[in-house]
C-alpha cells in the first residue's frame, strides 16, 4: 500500500532529519514510528502526505508515486490526526468534521448524515456534541473528534502523530482500547507515531524503531520484545520486556494441549497405570470433555474400590484461551497454583497452562538439553 524507498529529508541547514528510510506498509496493517525525540518520526510521515517533499527517494501509494500526483488531493485522501491543536477552535464539531467533505463537494444532506455517523462511532451523543465548540469538550472528546474528521471521508490511509500523546494515561488507555476495536472493523492502513513503547506494543502490527533517522530495527511487537536489534531497542524497550511479552500472547498460543488426563469414572488401577508415567497429577475430565478438577497421585489409595471420582479436588482454576499470558500468571499467583486449565465456555478442557509454559515461550533459552516437568500429566 505505502513504500518508502530510501527516502531522506536534509533540512535547509544541512541537517539530516531522515537517512534513507525503507519501509513497506501492507493495507490494513498499522505500523508504529517510534524513538526519542528529534529522530524524524514527524518529518518521516508529513513525507507521506508531502507536508514535507523529500530530498531523495521514492515514495509510492499503491505503486504510484505520490511526487507525481497533486499534493492538495493526496492531502484529503489521507486522514491526518495530530495532537488536539488540529481542531480549529472558531468553528463547531460538526463543522470540523465537515471541513473535507465539503471541500469534496458531498452534499449537505450526506455531510449530516456522515457527522452523525462518525459521531456514534466514537461513542459521542451527535445531538449534543455536533453544536458544541472545540473548548467545550475534554480532551479525550477532542481527541475523538480528531480521529472522526479525519474518518471523514473514509480515507483507506490514516496518518497519526502522537493522537493521544497529550492525554491523561487514563484517558489515554481507553482511547487506545476504542481505537483497536475501530481499526478492527474499518482497517485502515495506519501509520501511527509515538515515542511511548507501551502504546506501541498494544497498537502495532508492526514497529518502526528509528534513531537519527535511521530505522534501527523493523518486527512485529513480539518479536522487538524477544529480540531487540541492539543495546538502544533493548534500553528503548525497558527492563520490563519479559511482562510486556506476556501481555501479548495469548493462553491458546502458549497452552499445552497434549497431556493425559484422567475420566472421572475411570477405575482405580487404570488411573494409577497413568500415573506410573511419572506424573504427580492430572485433570479429571467426565466423558463429554468437562473438565471436573484434579486427582493428585499421593490421594489415591491403591487398594480402595471403585472409580478415581471419589479423590478428585475442587476447586482449581481455570482460564479462557483468548486471555492473556499476563492474566494467566496472575491467577496463578493470585492462587498460588503450578498450572491453571484451559476452557471453553462450556467447561470443555482445552489445554494446561503451567509455569513451564510460560518460560518456553518467554524465558532465556535453557543451558540443558531439556527441563522435564512431569507434574501435571505434561509430557
Ligand atoms: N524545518 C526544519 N529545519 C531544520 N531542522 C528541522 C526542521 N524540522 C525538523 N527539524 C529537525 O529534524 C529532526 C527530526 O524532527 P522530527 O521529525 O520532528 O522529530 P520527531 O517527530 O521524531 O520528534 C529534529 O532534530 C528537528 O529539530
Ligand atoms: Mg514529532
């Protein structure tokens, strides 16, 4: 969707804001800039909407480059969400939204339509909200109605510097949260400027880390977290990056889903030939998958008559596949369990998250061959 081809930007006075950037951005993707201040984050996106004409390189939107094309259309084709400062304070929300419709000739009736729309959208009331002045507002408020004018006229690329750069971290977080689920249903292709990592880990599809102009390194969230390019992504990212990793995978990804189990009516010496594998516990599930609680092998009485039913323990806890890694670590030492199963909503075992998990995905590579746990029928 956007390429940038080693494109720079020298300022009048010699100085070199931005040293030959490459970047390819997919439609749908949204791709954060990020590093301190003063390392070309702004020059490199007015670059994109040619608020600022590059020095050298190309940059192209869908395979056209945009240097050929005329720069006031380019302009309101592509949404652009700065700090508050991007309302005009004279003028009304509705005729702030308004400002690009007009100027592309829509008709009143579909402006108010669109106004209406893009208001409901941000979770604002349009019959009280359309007449009020910019200064009547919060500045979450304003900061929606920014990111809806710049929806305006459905503008498939959106540019954002620092949108919510000015916002308490309250506020802050919950336009970050409506923002994912917008950019979930109309994927725009976005890219989005900050030099706060923790928003971009929660927004990006993919990370830009630049410094003195220079992209440094270019991967997805994850992979920043797990493998910074050098000792500046590393101090960029924070000492905290191991947590961070783990608000980001999900209890699916990280689930194990191959151990035994045991059947709540399943007899005792069946039970006791699993556990002779070694394992110190296991879940107990009845014959539709639900899962039940858990038997420890040191409960069972080998002589005793009967089904396992009569030694399995409850309560124990349990997580749904879509949280994350994050949640799960913190029920277990919420609960001061080893592992925690994976259910469906219907109570269907899916998987076993266990503190083993969570360091084969996040921890360092390991030294041995091989840790064996065998405590919860994980192989
Ligand atoms: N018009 C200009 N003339 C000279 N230098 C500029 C101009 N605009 C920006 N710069 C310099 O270019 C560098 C990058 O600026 P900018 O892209 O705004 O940084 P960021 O957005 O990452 O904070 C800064 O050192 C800034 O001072
Ligand atoms: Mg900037």
């Amino acid at each position: 969707m956007i390429s940038l081809r080693g494109v720079s930007k020298i300022f009048d006075n010699g100085f070199t804001a931005v040293d030959k950037v490459s970047l390819e951005i997919k439609a749908g993707e949204l791709v954060v800039l990020i590093g301190s201040s003063g390392c070309g984050k702004t020059t490199t996106m007015k670059m994109i909407n040619r608020l600022i004409e590059p020095s050298s390189g190309q940059i192209l939107i869908k395979g056209e480059d945009i240097l050929k094309a005329d720069p006031i259309e380019l302009r309101r084709n592509i949404g652009y969400v700065i700090q508050e400062i991007g309302l005009f304070p004279h003028m009304t929300i509705a005729e702030n939204i308004a400002v690009v419709p007009q100027l592309k000739k829509w008709s009143s009736d579909q402006i108010k339509k669109r106004i209406q729309e893009l208001l409901e959208l941000m979770g604002l009331d349009p019959d009280t909200t359309a007449r009020k002045y910019p200064n009547e507002l919060s500045g979450g408020q304003r900061q929606r109605i920014g990111v809806a004018r710049a929806l305006a006229v459905d503008p498939p690329i959106m540019l954002m510097d620092e949108p919510f750069g000015a916002l308490d971290p309250i506020s802050r977080e919950q336009l970050q949260d409506e923002f994912l689920k917008l950019q979930a249903t109309v994927k725009k292709t976005i890219v989005f400027v900050t030099h706060d990592m923790d928003e971009a880990i929660k927004l990006a599809d993919r990370i830009v880390v630049l410094h003195e102009g220079r992209v440094i390194q270019c991967a997805s969230p994850r992979e920043i977290l797990r493998n910074p390019a050098n000792e500046f992504v590393r101090d960029f990212v924070g000492a905290d990056h191991t947590l961070k990793q783990l608000s980001l995978i999900k209890v699916r990804e990280a689930m194990q889903s191959d151990m035994i189990t045991l059947y709540a009516d399943e007899s005792i010496p069946a039970a006791m030939a699993k556990f002779a594998q070694g394992y110190r516990s296991m879940f107990a599930i009845n014959r539709q998958g639900i899962v039940k609680g858990y038997v420890n092998k040191s409960d069972i009485n080998p002589l005793q008559d009967g089904s396992i039913n009569q030694y399995i323990r409850t309560p124990f806890s349990t997580i749904s596949p879509d949280k994350s890694l994050k949640e799960a670590l913190t029920l277990m030492i919420q609960r001061d369990a080893g592992y925690i199963a994976v259910v469906d909503d219907h109570g269907t075992l899916l998987g076993v998250i266990s503190t083993n998990s969570l360091h084969r995905l996040v921890g360092e590579p390991y030294l041995e061959a091989e840790r064996e746990v065998r405590e919860i029928g994980i192989l």
